[in-house]
C-alpha cells in the first residue's frame, strides 16, 4: 500500500475508461522509477565477494603417518590436523606439540600476531604465521567460530528491519485524499473521465521519480568519492544516524604493524641497523618481515643479499650481512635471561606505552638496537570524530576485539563517549542493538569479526580498502579509499540528498495538487493532464539532478567578536603555562634524582589540568561553532591531529610519572620525561598559533 497503488489505480480506470495514452504516461513513470531504484542496488553490490569465499573448504588430516586432505566438514573432534605455515584454521581446537604464532586479525581485530602455544586453543578463521605445527580438532567445523560469525551475519540481516521508502510514506498519505478528490468531481459532474483526470495528475510520478533520482544522484555522488552505497534505502538510512559504533583496528587505526622507533646502544646508528636487519629479512617469510623492508624502503636504505640465514619462525632470525652475523628476535632470544641494560629497559618501557612489539637485534652477538612495531592511530581519526560531531552524531563509541591497554591507548584524546574492549563478534552485536534502541546506529569496521555487527546496525560501513569480504558484504556503504574522513562525508552526502528528494517530492505534489484542483473542474482531460504531469515531473528531475553535486559554497571562516576575545585570553594563559612548564623541564637537567619525579608529576599535572581542560574545551564548543557544515572537514581534520598528539603525549607523560614514583629513578627516564615535556611544549604553541589565525580570518 503506497506508491504501486496510487498508480495501479490511475492506470487501472484509464484502461477501463478507454483512455490508454494516459494510462501508458503512468506506467512508464511507474516502471522507470523502478528501474532506478533497482539500478542503484545493483551497480553498489557489483564485484562484492561474499563472506565464504574465505571460509577454509579443506583440513590437512593425519592418519598413521600419512596426510590426507578432506574436505572440512568431514573433520571430527579428537582428529589430528597438520597446519603448515600461512594455512586458515580449519575449526576450533587445541595445538598438539609445539608453539606458533596466530594471526587473529580476521577473528579479534589484533593486528599482531600473538603466539600460542602447546595446550592453547586456536581458532577457525585465524592464520598461521609460524612455522608446521600439528594441532587436535575440538569441534566440528559446523560449530567452530568462523561458523559461528557466518552465522550471526545472516541472522542480523534477516532481524534488520526492512526499510520503508520515503516516497510510500507520501503515498499512504495521498491516496485516501486523491481518491476522496476523485470520488467527489465524479459525483459532482456525474462524468467518470473527470475522476480518471483526477487520478491522473494525482499519480503520484514526484513520489516515483523524485526520490529514486535523488538517491541515485547522491549514490553517484558518493561513488565518485571513493563510497560505495548499496542503494537509495541505505543512503536515506544514513541520513538519520545519530550514533556511532567504531571498531579499532583498521578502522581507527592503520592495521597492522608500523615501524614506530628504534632505540640504539650508545655509538649505533638507527638507520644502519634497520639496514642491516631488513636486508636479513629478506630471507625470511614471517608476518612482520614485509614491514620492516618497507620501513628501509621508505627510508632509501640499500639493501644487501644475507647469506647462511637460519630461522626459527615467531622466535628469530640470524645470518650474515655484509660480513656481519645479525640475530634479531624477542631480548630472551638475543640476550638470554641477562639483566637489559639501561637503554633496552627504557626500549621495553617504551613499547609497554605504545602497546608495541620490540624485536631487539644484535650485531656479532653484541646487543646493538630494539625496534618497536606497532600500529598506530588514522592522522584523520580525530578530526574524522570532531565532524561526525559537528554533523550531530551525539554519541560515539568505540568497540574492538582487542585488549584493554591496546583500546585505551587509541582512546587516548579521541571524542569517544564510551569504549569496549576484548569483545567478542557476539559482543560487539549485543552492544550495536543495546544503542540502537535509543538512536538509529552506524557501525564503522573493516574485519571479518566486524561482519555482524556490521549487518545489525542501522547501517553498516566497511573499511574496504583492504578490509575482508566479509565485512564488505554485510555493510550497507563501503569505504573504498584509506581515509575515515568518508564516513562523515559520507553521512554529509546523505543528508544532503534527503533534503533534496524532500524538495523535489513537497514542490512536485504541491504543484500535482494545483493540477488536480484544475482536472477536478473539467479543465484539465486525462491526456492533457498527463502531459502536464510530464511538466512536473521534468521540473522535478532537474531539481533531483542537485544532489549530483557537492553542494558547497566557500566562506570564510571567523568568530563573533566575544568568542575571538575569549579564545585569545584562554591563548594567553595556555602560553604561560607554557613557559612555567619549560622552566620545570630546564631544571630537570641540574636536578637530583630523588627531585626529578615531583618534578616531572608537577609538569604532569599541570599538563592535564591547564593544557587538557583546554583542548577538550575547544573540541565541545569552539569547533562544533566553528566548523558546522561538511566543507570544513579538512580544517577539522588539521586541528584535531594536533589535539590527538597532544593528548598521547600526555598520557606518555602521565605513565613516565608514574614510573618514575615506583622505582629509583635513572637518568634515562628522566631524560625521556624532559622529551616529552619539551615536544608537548613545542606542539601546543604551535597549535595555539593555527587556531589564532584561523579565527582571525574574515
């Protein structure tokens, strides 16, 4: 009951009435906007892959000796199972005889692999990354967690609610009142062609039209910025999201491992050694090796051909380069159980901030460097929160399949209401449908853990760069560029083209009502009517077409007179607590160790207390009032990369102090506090500086 039965109705009594022309103008409006509706589905959900094109299809078995390949349906608890290096898991079960590394991003988000070892459990859907390791199936694949995930997504898209569109909500509106329109010129004139003129120009063809064009010009439109929505319904759902669900790992953050530091022994230089180590790596095929020879690309550092290398894969690597024996693996590995010397321990200490991984290397056995991998928050995250805010995304939430520290590490100075951590797929549904109670959700991730969420929420949007299928497949919009700054653009586009499609649609029947007022008079017959209609709906279009643009007009940026007054005096304060903090890290060079840690606490709080207050001040209200409508995303997207830092290394401060207050202190620790003081410093100057400018333009 809606728009079919509007024009059912007109095409019905103009067949019974001997007026087929007019009933033919109704049905090609009817039919083409049909077909555009259709269209857009289709043209969004090409080339997509589906969620078991990853599923593994077939387990190594081994049988007295012998490794039989089976299907994996075949495959029965207590079977022993070979799985060579890079093999899916095929189902649950436990490592039988030695250890390896899992990668579980597909399964938990974690972007490094973590190592499991005889006795532990691995799960289907997640990789090997170590070496051939035999493990015992504990459950059949049918029951097994990658199953399981298959499973939730389907259910999740059945339970979504089927999406009414917006022109069957005009429709159920205008069909008892053209109908009564009709019935009464009918008995006035006593003439039933007068009633068919009626229904006419009453056909509701702005209702056909007018939406599906809109929608497939702001589809259109959003494609060309990389944003692939899967049709007008999900487009109009986007729209009306008030709420955020983000994932962290590829989503939030890069994925996966990034060189983060190296710190060296006393006399080694960095970039020689990540050379050294890259050119060893080479010879390796383990998960983090294709980083670290990415990292001396980027750096232009030549790489040389190792010789005589031996690996023991998730444990270490050794051979000859140029000449020299380089070992890199965990400090166990590389130095034994012998006690770090001060700069590995301030390595540790620095990967236990940054929630990295640290592979320490030697030089012709002699300790030379650590490097820390790990991944690292989007440049664009921050400022990506700060437009979802500025578009009215009241609540945002952050909820990922990773550990606590790794979670509030990202957490750390992005706007997030609430964050959730070691959540399982089940999980992380449960916490989509808990908000979407109160607000209409957007979920925002890239893996395969990600795909029933993805399906449950209002919309779905997959990070689909790299993302996996499955997540591609159980969204509603896809992300096809490495950049979070689509998805707030992605709901701007949606918004405009709602307004646009409630332009075409209120205009179109207004002037159709003016239309029936004339057919209801006798002055208006059923072919003209229908060509008048055809006016209509050409007008309608055009305005429609709109949305195929970006909508934006360039102004300038500037704050009303109090606000700029306030802004500067707040500038001016900041600045001073600058300078006392400055002071405080000057005299850490001259002060003794037991004085440094309340020094370095003073400059800690300070930060916190003056700094903070401040940053989070400017995001609340300073922003929101300045940087309102969706063209400002890139301004927004440069200030809040600097509240992100500002905010990490201000946590890194908060951790240092707190070391520092547990232990003798040394003068490393104090040397690293004395950094970060000094880049904090530096920084917020420098951001002061940007937001004074900004808002004196005119």
């Amino acid at each position: 009951m809606g728009v079919d039965a509007i024009a059912f109705v007109s095409m019905s009594a103009a067949l019974a009435l001997g007026q087929p022309l007019a009933g033919i103008v109704v049905a090609i409006m009817y039919a083409g906007g049909n077909v555009l509706e259709h269209y857009a589905v289709g043209r969004a959900e090409r080339d997509l892959k589906l969620l078991t094109d990853r599923a593994p299809r077939t387990a190594h078995r081994l049988i007295d000796g012998r490794v039989e390949a089976v299907a994996v349906a075949e495959v029965e608890p207590g079977d022993r199972l070979l799985l060579r290096a890079g093999d899916v898991v095929p189902v649950d079960g436990l490592l039988a005889d030695a250890s390896t590394l899992i990668d579980e991003a597909a399964v938990t988000g974690e972007p490094l692999p973590v190592r499991r070892g005889p006795g532990e459990t691995v799960r289907s859907g997640t990789v090997n990354a170590g070496e051939t390791v035999t493990m015992i199936a504990a459950a059949r694949a049918s029951e097994s967690t990658y199953a399981g995930i298959v499973r939730m997504v389907s259910s999740a898209q059945a339970a979504k609610v089927p999406f009414v569109r917006m022109a069957d909500r005009f429709a159920l509106v205008l069909l008892p009142v053209t109908l009564g329109v009709a019935g009464v010129a009918w008995y006035a004139s006593g003439d039933p062609v007068r009633a068919l003129a009626v229904l006419v120009v009453a056909t509701p063809c702005p209702l056909i039209l007018a939406a599906p064009v809109a929608f497939i010009s702001g589809v259109s439109r959003a494609a060309r910025r990389g944003i692939l929505v899967k049709g007008g319904g999900a487009l109009e759902a986007l729209a009306r999201v008030r709420m955020a669900i983000f994932d962290k790992t590829g989503t939030l953050t890069v994925g996966g491992a990034r060189l983060v530091g190296i710190e060296t022994a006393p006399g080694e230089d960095a970039d020689d050694i990540l050379r050294l180590v890259a050119s060893l790596e080479q010879a390796s095929h383990h998960v983090l090796a294709g980083t670290l020879i990415a990292a001396a690309h980027a750096r232009s550092l030549p790489l040389s051909v190792p010789h005589d290398v031996g690996e023991i894969r998730g444990s270490g690597l050794e051979g000859i380069v140029e000449g020299k024996r380089v070992s890199a693996g965990s400090h166990a590995l590389i130095a034994g159980e012998t006690q770090p010397a001060d700069w590995a321990a301030r390595a540790i200490r620095r990967a236990r901030w940054r929630s990295a991984l640290t592979i320490f290397v030697a030089i012709e056995g002699r300790l030379a460097a650590a490097i820390l991998l790990g991944d690292e928050v989007r440049t664009e995250t921050a400022g990506a929160l700060r437009w979802l805010r500025a578009l009215g995304v009241s609540r945002l939430m952050m909820v990922t399949g990773d550990h606590t520290a790794a979670a509030e590490a990202v957490a750390e100075g992005l706007d997030f209401d609430e964050t959730k951590a070691n959540c399982t797929p089940r999980e992380k549904i449960e916490a989509v449908r808990e908000e979407a109670i109160r607000h209409p959700v957007v979920m925002i991730g890239d893996g395969i853990n990600d795909a029933p969420a993805l399906a449950a929420a209002t919309v779905g949007i997959a990070m689909g760069a790299r993302g996996a299928s499955a997540s591609s497949e159980a969204a509603d919009v896809v992300i096809l560029v490495e950049n979070l700054n689509r998805v707030p653009e992605s709901i701007a586009i949606a918004r405009r083209t709602r307004q646009i499609a409630l332009q075409s649609i209120v205009a179109g029947l207004a002037l159709s009502g003016v239309a029936m007022v004339f057919a209801a008079a006798g002055l208006l017959p059923p072919v003209a009517g229908a060509l008048t209609q055809e006016a209509i709906d050409i007008a309608v279009i055009l305005n429609a077409l709109r949305a195929l643009g970006s909508g934006s007009r360039r102004r300038t940026v500037a704050l009303p007179g109090p606000m700029a007054r306030t802004v500067a005096a707040e500038h001016t304060a900041i600045n001073q607590t600058l300078d006392r903090l400055q002071t405080l890290s000057d005299s850490l060079d001259v002060a003794a160790n037991g004085e440094a840690p309340g020094l370095v606490r003073q400059a800690s709080d300070m930060v916190d207390q003056e700094i903070l207050d401040h940053e989070r001040h400017d995001d609340r209200v300073l922003y929101p009032g300045l940087l309102g409508d969706h063209e400002y995303g890139a301004l927004i997207t440069a200030l809040g990369y600097a509240h992100s830092e500002i905010f990490k290394l201000a946590r890194v401060l908060r951790q240092i102090a707190a070391d520092l207050g547990k232990s003798q202190p040394d003068r490393l620790q104090v040397r690293d506090a004395q950094r970060v003081i000094d880049t904090i410093v530096l920084l917020v100057r420098l951001h002061t500086r940007q937001e004074d400018a900004i808002c004196e333009q005119d």
